[in-house]
C-alpha cells in the first residue's frame, strides 16, 4: 500500500458544518422518478483514522475506515452517498430530526443512545486509552486525582471520564467539540490527559511525538457500529451488506488498511 503523509485539519469550521446538514431537510433514501437512489450521511471528521480529512491535496472531502465502508455499502445497495461533517455532539439531534439518513462516526453502541437511535449490527470494537505528554508517568485514572481531563462532548469518553471523576477525589472533566482540540489542550498543559479510543490516539500521536498512549487497564471491548433515525427501514439492508463484508473479507481488508498500514512506522504505544 502506497504511504502517503496526510495531515488533519485542527480547526474545522462549525459554522459551514453546520449550514451544510441545515441544507440537507429530510433527506429520501429513494429518489424521484429518473433520479438515482441517494443517501446522505454525517460524520464527524475529527477522528483518524475513522474519519479525517486529508488536507494535503486540498481536496476537502472526509477519508477514513468509516468512509470506506460507508461508500463500499451504499454502492452494494445502489445508492449515491452524500458525506456532510458536523461536531460530534450534533450527530443524535440530527437523526432524531431526520436530517440524515445515518451516521458513520465511530459511534459506541450504548443502551443510553439506544433509546434515542437505532443502531446497525456492530462493525468494529475498539478499547479507550489516555493520551498523555510524555514522561508524566500517568499509567491510569487513579493517577489523574487533583488533574484535568479533557474528552469529546457528547461521546462514550465523556462519560467513561465523568463516572472517574465521581469517584478519583478532585479530578475533574472538561469537554471540546474536536478531538484536536483536547490534544492542544494536552500539549500546552491545561489537560493532564485525553480520553479516547486507542485507535484515535495513535493517529494523533504520530503526529506528535511530545505525547503518548495508555491503555486504560482493566475494560472491556466497545462496539462500533452505524447509527439510524430511529424505525429506519434501512438498518435491515445495511445490515445484510455488513454480514457479507465479515464472510467475504472485505471487512478485514479495510480493517488492515486503516487500522495496520495506516500505522506502519509510526508512533509508539504504550500498554
């Protein structure tokens, strides 16, 4: 696989995010008589490797594992797909709303979101992790009383980290809208740590070599899988699409594509 040196966009703009999805009302998994089938997705695009952009060639589009099999199902099924990037914590009222056909951000399946929407099979698990600077010695929560985290509003992290900080005397949690945002926090000193999916972190780190990962010890695999408005008719079709990729390796070959040679030769982890 061809390397290629791709850089994340740190400072996305809201506001255009924002407008984009405005523009997107009630989006029709059919189209009208002589229009192709199209489906418009949202993301959040500050998550290497799930969903990033590559601004090196100034293309402007999100990329990432999510992308790819966000695309490779809706041309199985025969559908054109519109990719729309907004914050993270957006991504719910969105679906609720049906402004958005799903979602594709790297979203943990929870009980919590399960009353609010509906989710496909899983795709991928993932483990969460602390990034940290380098040398702090910080291995887990319990080293983190009387500090500063930071974690992505409205994700799984931020909770992990809220239900830490109730019980580790004096930590305390402080939310961003962008991952990005939270490693700057990380590299001036404001936060002692970010909390956040291993596979996440190590994007960020190879980009600087100042931080580390640690794996928090002691938890279990998260799920990730495709989010619906809730009573989509299409969580049956995505579904079906998701079990064929598992037995017929595509799964696996895009799993291997972002997951291992995106992190060919670069940052460390530690565990």
């Amino acid at each position: 696989m061809k390397r290629r040196q791709l850089l994340f966009a740190l400072g996305l703009s809201t506001s255009l995010a924002l407008s984009a999805i405005a523009g997107c009302s009630s989006p029709q998994a059919n189209g009208g008589e002589g229009s192709s089938k199209k489906l418009t997705a949202v993301t959040s695009a500050d998550y290497p490797p799930f969903e990033f952009f590559e601004t090196e060639r100034g293309k402007g589009k999100p990329i990432g594992f999510d992308v790819d099999v966000a695309n490779y199902i809706a041309g199985q099924l025969g559908y054109k797909l519109e990719i729309v990037d907004m914050d993270f914590n957006g991504i719910i009222p969105a679906l609720q709303s049906n402004r958005s056909n799903f979602a594709m951000a790297g979203m943990t399946v929870t009980e919590e979101r399960k009353q609010s929407i509906d989710f496909s099979d899983p795709y991928h698990t993932v483990r969460n992790a602390l990034v940290i600077k380098k040398g702090s010695g910080i291995k887990n929560f319990e080293d983190l009383a009387g500090k500063k985290v930071g974690a992505q509003l409205g994700s799984t992290q931020e909770k992990v980290a809220k239900n830490q900080a109730a019980k580790i005397q004096k930590l305390t949690v402080e939310s961003r809208n962008k991952v990005p945002e939270i490693i700057q926090e990380i590299k001036i000193g404001n936060f002692a740590a970010g909390v956040m999916p291993i596979s996440v972190a190590k994007g960020f780190i190879s980009n600087n070599p100042d931080l580390e990962v640690v794996l928090i010890p002691n938890q279990e695999a998260l799920s990730i899988a495709i989010a619906f408005p809730k009573g989509s008719e299409l969580v049956p079709e995505f579904n079906k699409v998701i079990q064929e990729m598992k037995r017929n390796g595509k799964m696996d070959e895009l799993t291997k594509k972002w997951f291992e040679d995106y992190y060919a030769n670069q940052g460390s982890i530690t565990k």
